[in-house]
C-alpha cells in the first residue's frame, strides 16, 4: 500500500493541483470503492507557525495505485 500524497509526489505533478487530481482519481473515481481501493485518513499536523491543523491522506492498494498511474487520467 501507499498513499495518494507518496504517489502523486513519485509522479511529480504540480502540487498545486493535488486536491483536484484526488477528486477526480479517487473520491469522485466510479471505479474505486472506498475501504477497499483506498481508505480515508485523517492526520494531524503542524503548521509552520506551531498551529495544529487535520490533513487528509488516503491509503491506496498497491493494485489500485498502479491502475491509476497506468491510465494515465492524472492531471
């Protein structure tokens, strides 16, 4: 398994489209179905400024993650 942000980084995509590239390839995805292609997760992180925010990840199936950098339907 990996996560969406480790295989987004792995494809060097712009960062600032990441949020619609998980939209599209895995939430809004028909072919994916959540807690089986992936699971939702939640993190908790820091700010730069020591502030405490929720970022969410996703847990993707190895077999999942290869069809989605195979299709080549990333942004």
């Amino acid at each position: 398994m990996t996560t969406a942000r480790k295989l987004y980084a792995f494809l060097e995509m712009d960062k600032s489209h990441y949020s619609r590239w998980v939209k599209a390839n895995i939430v809004d995805n028909k072919f994916a179905t959540e807690n089986e292609d992936y699971v939702r997760l939640f993190i908790d992180a820091e700010t730069p400024n020591g502030g405490k925010i929720k970022r969410e990840d996703y847990k993707l199936t190895a077999h999942f993650a290869k069809n989605r950098w195979n299709s080549k339907k990333g942004i």
